[in-house]
C-alpha cells in the first residue's frame, strides 16, 4: 500500500486556521485616527487629542491637550478585546462602544476622571 503525503496539506490547513490570530484585532483597526475627548470641570472645559497608531495589539502614538504646544508619547499601550490602556498624562483605561469611546484617566493620587472620545476627521 502506498503513503500518501499529507504533510503539505497539514501545514495549509494549520496556515489557513491560524491565519485570523496573526490579524490585528478589529478594535485596533477601528481605533488607529484621530480622537477628541472634552473634560470639562472647575469652570473650564480642556479638549484632549489622541493620536492612535495601532500593530496588532500594540497601541502606540500621542496625547496632547488642545491650544498647548506639548504633546506626550503614549507608552505601555495595550488593546485587548474591546478595551484599551496606556499611559500618558496619567493612566488610561477605556472601552470603545460603537464609535465612541469611553475613558478613565487616573492621576497621581488617585483621582479619576471620566470623558468619552470621539473619531475626528483631519487635523
């Protein structure tokens, strides 16, 4: 009786299975832009910018706060499912809801504020 060789089918079919887990994550590509996110508190209103940039489940990119001339990298990001984290003029955690996004931003001390984000068009 003759082998038959089943290896290169094997290695196909293990190549088309793990292809969807070498993918970015669909929040990663529904999150890489432009967002705005407004805090407002203590009679003023600040207007927070992101710049996401996203590989895989990295989240890269800056923080800045609008009419300031200083933006922050944003370092330790991490995408997992649909929630976000990353530092950057304090800590963030968020969640993406459709086409918004939900934020915490925790300061030294402990305090937290809340904002939502927005996808902004352009610059």
């Amino acid at each position: 009786m003759k082998h038959l060789r089943i290896v290169p089918s094997f290695a196909l079919l293990l190549a088309v299975a793990a292809a969807p887990v070498l993918r970015a994550s669909p929040l990663a590509d529904k999150l890489a832009g432009h967002w705005e996110a407004n805090l407002s508190g203590e009679a003023k209103t600040f207007t927070f910018v992101f710049e996401f940039k996203t590989n895989g489940d990295a989240l890269t990119g800056t923080v800045e706060i609008a009419g300031q001339d200083r933006s922050f990298d944003i370092k330790d990001g991490k995408i997992k499912g649909n929630s976000v984290s990353f530092t950057a003029l304090g800590i963030w955690t968020g969640t993406l809801n459709g086409d918004e996004l939900n934020l915490t931003r925790t300061l030294d001390g402990g305090k937290k504020q809340e904002m939502k984000a927005h996808r902004k068009s352009g610059n």
